[in-house]
C-alpha cells in the first residue's frame, strides 16, 4: 500500500472584508454542538450560552453551520481572495 508523501507549505489568513459566520442568539438553544465539533475552538459556552470568538481562529470548515440543530448559523462562504488559503 502506497504511503501519503508529507505536504509542506504555510497556511495565511487573508484578510475579511465581510464577516460570513455570526450566532443568531435568537435561535441558538445552546446545545452545544458548534464547541464540540469546531476544530479551530472558535466556539465556546459560557455558562448556558454560546459563544463565538470570532474570524481570527477560524477554519471556515463549515462544520458548526452543518451540526447546528436549530439553524442559528449564519454561514456564508467567503468572497474570492478571502479566507483562509494554503499555499503548497
């Protein structure tokens, strides 16, 4: 079975002219999956509620908006030039 060869390259965070991910609290019953399953700990709970941390940490996965039970993320994808990009 053939091995994966190792993937050298930098990964750069260009910067947002829109923010495309936002908590809508209104219909967020803070269940908690978004923190579970976000890779990046973009998303937190403090106490009962959810909190989102913002742009800086985040992987633009898409995975909290899939999870999300009640819909309470708004997720867009990033405009072209924007986002993160990884460079080989």
């Amino acid at each position: 079975m053939a091995r994966a060869g190792k993937v050298e390259g930098k990964v750069k965070r260009v910067r947002k002219s829109r923010v495309h991910i936002r908590l809508l609290r209104e219909k967020c019953t803070g269940c908690g999956k978004c923190v579970r399953i976000c890779p990046s700990g973009s998303w937190s709970m403090k106490g009962e509620d959810i909190e989102w941390k913002g742009m800086n940490l985040c992987f633009e996965c898409g995975a909290c908006f899939h999870v999300c039970p009640s819909n309470a993320i708004l997720w867009r994808y990033p405009e072209g030039g924007e986002g993160v990009v990884y460079r080989f």
